[in-house]
C-alpha cells in the first residue's frame, strides 16, 4: 500500500512517498526552478531603474540647451578670437550683445514648439525607446559642436540651438510614455514628481560644474564637451535599460508587472490603441489641465527669469546674496515635490479626485495667491518678498498631484500627448511671461509696477484654479476604454447654467466700471453751469443712484411673475428669453447714454427683469438636475456666479476701456458673449433628465434616487399658500435676508471703511476689497462638497452645524469688527477675511434646507432669495444712512456692524429649532401620503 503525504506548498520540496517496507523513496529530481527574482540587484523594482535613467537622460537633455546661460559669462571674456569694435577696441567673438542673446535663447524655444507634435507622432508609432534615443543623440552632437559654431558662424550656431529645441521637445512626452507603460495607477505623482524634477536639478548640476570648468585650464569649451560625453554615457544605458512595454522584458518579474497593469483597461495595456486626438482636444477636463499648467508655467518662468533682476533691484539685494536666494528658492521646493508626490500616492484615507483637488489647489491656487501678494510687501521687508517667493514654489512643487494626475488619470494610455502638451505650454509662456512684464514694468527698480505682473498672473491662476473644481476627475475618459460609461450630462448643464448665469449678471455690472471711463469721454460734450465742457456721460451722484436702482426695481418686479413663467414652462425657454433681453439691452446701453437718459433707465429696468431669472433658474437646475446627495454642490456652483461675474467682468472692462475700442465695446462683447452663451443653454439644456437620451440610465438613476413620485412630477402645482406660512421657509428666507445684508454692506462700503477708517492707501484698499470679497469662493466649493459627500452624520445635523457658521459665525465676527481700533487695521483685515469664509458655507445651511424641504418648489424658495437680495440692497444702505454721518468715524460705524451681527446670531440661533432635512408634507401625492 502506498500512502501519498499532501506536498508542501513552499516551492522546491518533493514529494514523499512511504511503501510497505518503509523504505523512503523520493520521485525523479525534477528541473530546478528558475531562480527567484529577488536574487536580480533590482527585484520587484525595476520600474525604478527606468525611472532613474529616464530621469537622467531627461536632465542631460535640459543640461545641454542650457549651458550657454552660464557660459556667456566666460565666452565674452575669450579673447582667442577677437575682433575690432567700431571704437577700434579688441572685443571677444563671443561677447554676444542683448539682441543676439534673445534670438540665441529664442531658437531653443522656437524648436521645442515646432517639434512638440511631430515628435509626438513618432512617440505613439515608435514607442519612446528609439525617438528618444533619437532625440538624445541630436542633443549631443549639437551640443558638442556649439564651440566650433559660436566660432565659425552666428547663424550656424542659431541651427544648431533650434536643434536643441527640437531635442528637448522629446522630454516632456517621454515623460508622459514612461509614466503611462511604467507607472503603476497608484504611483503616478511619484513617477511624474521625479521625472519634471528634471528642469530643477539641470540647472543646479550645470550651472554648478559650469562654473568650475570655466575657471579652469579647460576653458568654457570643455563644458560643452563634457555634457556630450556625458549624455552619449547616459543615452546608451537607455538604450540598455528601457523597454517601450513591462510585458516584453523578463526584467519584469510576475509579481511587478502585475502591480504594473493593476486596474489598468485593456485599452489601456493595448500596444496599438490609436490616439483619439480630436475627442482628446475637445476634453474640457485636458483642456482644463493645460490652462492650470500654462499659468502655473507663466509664473514659474516670471520667478526664474526675473527673481534676479526683483531682489537685485527691488530688494537692493547684492549679487552675492541674490544669487544665492535664487539658488534657494528655486531649489527648495524640489524635497517638497517629492514628499507631495510620496504623499498623494500613499493617503488613502480619502478619494484620488479629492486628493486631486486639495493638490492642484495649493499648487494652482496658492501659488495664485502668494504670487499675488508679492508686489504689495514694501522693498524694505525683504526678506518677507523672499519667503513669500519660497512659498510660491513651494506650492508649486506640490502639482504633480494636482493637475498633472488628472490629466495622467484621466487620458490613461494617452497622457503622454498630454504632458507632451504641457510642454508646449511652456513655450507660450516663455513669450507669454516677458510680454507681461514688458507691459507693466518699464523702471525695474520700482516696485509698484511689478505689481500688476503678479497680481495678472496670481488672480489668472485663482481663477483657472476654481474652474477646475467644476471640470477635474479621477475618472478615465469614455475614449480611453470603449466600454466605459458616457461622461456625466448633469455637469455639462450645470456648467452651461453657470457661465449663463454669469453672463446675465455681468451684463447689469458692466457699467459700475464704466462709469469711470464715461465720464472721460469728450466725443459728446455739453457746456456745464460752470461754463466748462463736461462729457454726457459724467453721471452726477444723483443720476447714478438711478440707473443703480433701475436694476433693483425691475428684479423686484420681475421676480413674481418670471418665477410663474419658470412653474408653467420650465427654466429651458424662460431663461433663454431673459438671456436675450439682458444681451440685447445692453448692447444698446451706449446708444441709449447718447441719446436719452430716460431711455438708459429703461435698459436699466429690463436688465433687472432679465436679471430676477437669475435665481429661479438655479432653483429649477437643481430640483431637476441634482442629486439630492449633491444639492449642496450645485447650490454653491450656480450661487458662486455673483463673485465670478465681477471678477471678469472689472478685470476685462478695465482693459477694454484702456485699448483702443473703448468703453463702448465693454457693452458690445458682453452681449455678444452672452449671445452665443444662451445658443449653447438653448442646444444644451433639457427641462427634464428622463426626456433627452444624453442622460444614461445610470445617471438618471443617480438623479432620481430617493426623489419621491410628486418630486419627479413635472405637473405637480406649487402649492404657494403652504409655501408662504412654513416655519421652515420663513426661517430660511430670514437667514438669507440677513446674510445678504451683510454682503450687501461688504461689497458696497468696505472700501471706504477700509481708506477712511482704516487709513489705508487706494492701491491697498483695491487689493483687500478684491481678497476678501474673492477668497471665500474656493471655501464655497470645499464646503458644498463636503456637506454633500461627508456621510459620518446625518443632513440634520450638518445643516445646523453649517447654518451656524454661514450666519452665527459670519455674525459673530461681524459683530467684532467695529469694535477693533483703527490702528489695528490687519486684525480688521482679518475679520473681515473671517466673516466671508463663514458666509462661504452656507449652501450647506440654509440654502440645503430650503432646497431638501421644499424639494419639487426649491426654485420658488430660490427665487424669493434673489428678492431677499434685492430688499437688501436698500435695507443695508438705509441701516447706514442712519447711524453714519461721519464715514472716518469707526464709532459711528460699530453700530452698524453690532445690530446686523448680533440679528444674524439671534436668526441662527432660531433655526436650530426649525430647520430640518424632511420634506415639507406638501411635497408629497396624496398616494404617498396613504
């Protein structure tokens, strides 16, 4: 008899077999196993070989396009081969003046934006293997004949730096292709992180072995020669070491290639997967990804090119120490980089899309932000203008796991053509950045015109920053795996209804900034009391007031009935009747300012009507479009339009007054913008999800998910009488009311509390109006998401505990602030800045309620909020009006302040007895009811 003894699942032991005689008898050897993988020098880890190498080659590349930055320094001193100037003096053929430096500097740029695409195409046909090895060679060679060049032709040598453009176009797809085949999903941030690393580190090895070459017997030549041996070295072990594809190498072990493809498509692991570049240039999600990139490049370039010249003249720094506070800031932020890219891989306590989001804000955002602030820190301060830059590029290390991983993320096997992009980008903004200082800044010694540099650039990134809560995802794209789901269309609509929205606003606010160009326009001229020439567009006080209250008086008539028309019609044609009426009156505005003064009333009048649709529309948006988990998402979005409008509706009007179109054309774009706006809300909005077949039944479903029969109900009728006496209802408005009131007062006289009371100058007082009234949008959007997306406790309880903040909070610090000295203006400052963050979450108080209450009629609740709004805009200037009459007296204005806080603290006190997440009774069938 023959006992067989299960074998042992460790690798190697045979089996045992006992017969009869108990003799032990051991089967045939079998053919030894192939040796385990941990027994090669890289294990499980050679996709970090290829990291290493990539990144080096990458370097070499960068290195040898810039070489000629330090050399100029030691090439004007070569006298081996000089010249006769004009004033009969031996001068260096090498001493290049400023014009010849530009186009020297300029072909690389040329060259990287003339080869970016073609050599894309030869990535997505060849693999990167054998173009970039391609590329690396071209570098070389070119690099090792730059010394012969610069001594046997300009222009030669003008060939052969866009030669090294060419080359250097090959880095950034590398970049992208080696992350895509290489980069497991869960370390693309540390892959992207090392590999754009390449830039930083070039620059402090070359510069630094630079610099020791030319000083030596070698001489500045030897430079040139020794980054050629050097990258011939490199590009031969990438030859060696990469593979285009995991799969096809045996350095590959079982076990890293299945980290490798982990959760990757099969279109994704597809070697000849077309690239599908018109779906990939029509992605609002990559083109968001390349506007966060460009601006980020314009400032990082801004900081590179131009940190010198700001601490050397501004600063009145030596050059000594202003190299090295260069070298240190443009340093520093490299050990940051990689502990954030490190950081955005490994924390899985939260979503990569809002990890996504939390790293392109502080990349995007707060580099926007600091950068912003620069030009206002006095020359004296210094070292504060130096930790500020040290903080910007500090931010900016942390992008890798912002927009750079969306775009990764979301193009998947594509988004080498995507970082290949961002390459291109950068190239604009080595135009784009000089052009913006050769606009503002004619003395480089004087600070205050490098001020618009940086707060163009800072508010620009702000700006992309907030739209890239609206658009980025962690979601790979519909084109990158035939069989994903189609793309979400309730985004798409809430995007349209936004910049809708927007638009509308805008139209009304145009002529606040206008005025200020009006009144300087003598083409149409009238002889004043005075017997002076005076414009007929210099508006007196009184007049002002007027076409002011025009818009007020046509939002609080129109509110009513367009809201009827919205209940009878859906938002779809109502919407777009009112768009039409807002874009055709203002495009008359300064037709009607020519001709009569009554008849600009008028306009004024029908911007206000058109403008009362505003927040009926968001109402009906969000009972038809949104998920009641995302309520307060789209509360915040939709109601975010107001800061948005004014921010570039000044910002644009401003220039457009400058240029030579003048302030007419101000009203001429705005109204044809908004034409073409509302043609897309007309092809792109539906009144109802379950009508169109845009909308995936996954979607759909999404939608409706615990809405009741009545909610869904396209006919149900407002019931207006319940409506009007809910305690729920009244208690929201009343918040609302009071809220607004203090925005109300905020955006219309903390410009003078600021330079009347707190003394502070028209360039500071423009700056912290525009910080306080502008920071509180990104809370806006964090808020709204995290009121929607945290689920540890219940609607109720989030409710009152955003309502407390959004109205007892804002309040509270409210109440504070008249009570602060003048003298402490930065603690006044703060307040302020407090009291807009609290407001900043109340699409998670009581505008959820209102919404989560009156579900089916949220847009009549909605609605009468616009009209709050509108009793608020004479509500506020009348609590003014009666306690100040001296606006340079803080005592006057602390009452103003207290009596407002104190009503919005007793107000949000009330609600934590009423508010709730039920619907009303009335929003249910009478077959729901039973």
């Amino acid at each position: 008899m023959i006992k067989n003894i299960e074998p042992s699942r460790a690798a190697g032991v045979p089996i045992i077999q006992i017969n009869a005689s108990r003799r032990l008898t051991l089967p045939p050897s079998p053919p030894p196993p192939p040796p385990p993988n941990m027994g090669k020098l890289w294990g499980n880890y050679y996709r970090m070989i290829v990291v290493i190498v990539g990144f080096l080659c990458l370097t070499s590349i960068c290195s040898n396009y810039i070489i000629i930055n330090f050399t100029f320094i030691c090439m004007k001193n070569d006298m081996t081969d000089a010249v006769p100037d004009s004033n009969g003096t031996l001068r260096s053929i090498y001493d290049y003046n400023a014009s010849e430096k530009k186009w020297i500097l300029w072909a690389v740029a040329l060259g990287t934006m003339i080869g970016t695409i073609p050599i894309n195409v030869f990535y997505v046909k060849f693999g990167a293997r054998f173009p970039f090895l391609l590329a690396g060679l071209t570098s070389i060679v070119s690099t090792a004949l730059i010394p012969w060049a610069a001594k046997a032709n300009y222009w030669l040598l003008i060939l052969l730096r866009f030669t090294q453009g060419l080359a250097y176009s090959a880095d950034f797809a590398a970049i992208g292709l080696i992350t895509v085949r290489w980069a497991p999903l869960t370390e693309t941030a540390t892959f992207i992180a090392v590999l754009t690393s390449f830039t930083g580190i070039s620059s402090t090895a070359t510069n630094s072995v630079t610099g020791l070459i030319c000083e030596s017997s070698f001489g500045w030549k030897w430079s040139y020669y020794l980054h050629a041996a050097v990258g011939l070295a490199l590009f031969a072990l990438w030859y060696i070491i990469y593979i285009d594809h995991p799969q096809d190498t045996r350095r590959v072990s079982a076990k890293e290639l299945t980290k490798i493809e982990k959760s990757k498509s099969a279109a994704h692991l597809d070697k000849s997967t077309d690239v599908p570049y018109r779906k990939l240039l029509t992605s609002p999600v990559i083109w968001c990804v390349w506007l966060n990139a460009f601006f980020e490049m314009s400032a990082v370039i801004v900081c590179s090119t131009y940190m010198p010249i700001y601490f050397h003249e501004v600063l009145k720094m030596g050059v000594t120490e202003t190299g090295f506070w260069v070298a240190f800031v443009l340093f520093v932020w490299l050990p940051v980089r990689w502990v954030a890219a490190l950081m955005s891989d490994k924390i899985k306590c939260i979503g990569e899309k809002a990890k996504i989001m939390v790293f392109n804000t502080v990349a995007v955002g707060g580099t926007g932000t600091f950068f912003s602030i620069i030009g206002f820190i006095p020359a004296e301060q210094k070292y504060l203008s130096v930790a500020m830059f040290t903080i910007t590029m500090c931010c900016v290390g942390v992008n890798s796991g912002g927009f750079y991983k969306c775009g990764v993320l979301h193009a998947r096997q594509y988004s080498h053509v995507v970082i290949a992009a961002i390459q291109w980008t950068k190239c604009l903004a080595l135009f784009s950045a000089p052009a913006m200082v050769a606009i503002f800044v004619t003395t480089e010694s004087e600070r205050t015109q490098w001020i618009g540099v940086y707060l163009v650039f800072g508010g620009l990134m702000i700006i992309v920053n907030m739209i890239s809560y609206f658009i980025f995802t962690d979601q790979p794209a519909e084109w990158t795996n035939s069989e994903e789901k189609p793309a979400c269309k309730a985004i798409l609509v809430l995007a349209i209804g936004f910049v809708c929205l927007a638009s509308v606003c805008s139209n009304y606010t145009v002529i606040n900034f206008t005025f200020i160009c009006m009144k300087n326009d003598l083409s149409e001229t009238y002889v004043n009391s005075n017997g002076s020439l005076q414009s007929i567009y210099d508006y007196s006080s009184s007049e002002k007031k007027w076409i002011m209250w025009a818009v007020a008086a046509g939002t609080i008539l129109g509110t009513i009935p367009i809201n009827l028309l919205y209940v009878k019609y859906g938002a779809r044609y109502p919407f777009l009747v009112a768009g039409l009426v807002s874009c055709i009156s203002t495009a008359f505005v300064p037709f009607a300012a020519r001709i009569s003064f009554f008849f600009l009333i008028v306009l004024r009048f029908l911007q206000g009507l058109a403008y009362s649709a505003d927040f009926a529309a968001i109402g009906l948006m969000t009972v038809r479009w949104a998920p009641l988990s995302e309520t307060a998402t789209f509360v915040a979005v939709l109601t975010a339009f107001t800061g948005i409008s004014s921010t570039v509706t000044n910002s644009a009007t401003g220039v457009i007054c400058e240029s030579s179109l003048g302030w007419k054309w101000a009203f001429y774009l705005h109204s044809l913008v908004g034409f073409v706006l509302f043609v897309l809300w007309t092809v792109i909005y539906v009144d109802d999800p379950q009508d169109t077949s845009r909308v995936s039944s996954r979607e759909l479903g999404k939608i409706q998910r615990n809405k009741s029969e009545a909610h869904l109900d396209k006919n149900t009728p407002v019931p207006y009488r319940k409506l009007l006496t809910s305690p729920v209802i009244l208690c929201v408005w009343l918040n609302a009311f009071f809220e607004m009131s203090a925005v109300i007062i905020f955006s219309t006289y903390m410009p003078i509390y600021f330079h009347e009371v707190l003394k502070f100058g028209i360039t500071e007082t423009g700056f912290y109006v525009a910080l306080v009234l502008f920071i509180y949008i990104p809370i806006r959007f964090v808020a709204a998401v995290f009121s929607d997306k945290f689920k540890m406790i219940s609607e109720k309880v989030k409710i009152m505990i955003f309502n407390a903040i959004a109205v007892g909070g804002s309040g509270f610090f409210f109440a504070c602030i008249g009570f602060i000295p003048a003298e402490h203006k930065l603690i006044s400052l703060s307040f302020f800045i407090m009291t807009m963050l609290c407001i900043g979450v109340n699409s998670g108080g009581f505008y959820k309620c209102g919404v989560l209450h009156a579900r089916q009629f949220a847009h009549v609740v909605i609605a009468a909020i616009q009209w709050m709004k509108c009793l608020a805009l004479f509500s506020a200037p009348a609590l003014v009006a009666i306690f100040v009459s001296d606006e340079s007296n803080r005592h006057q204005w602390l009452w103003v302040y207290l009596i407002l806080g104190g009503l919005m603290i007793i107000t949000s006190f009330v609600s934590f007895f009423i508010f709730t997440d039920e619907p009303a009774e009335w929003t249910e069938t009478d077959n729901e009811k039973c």
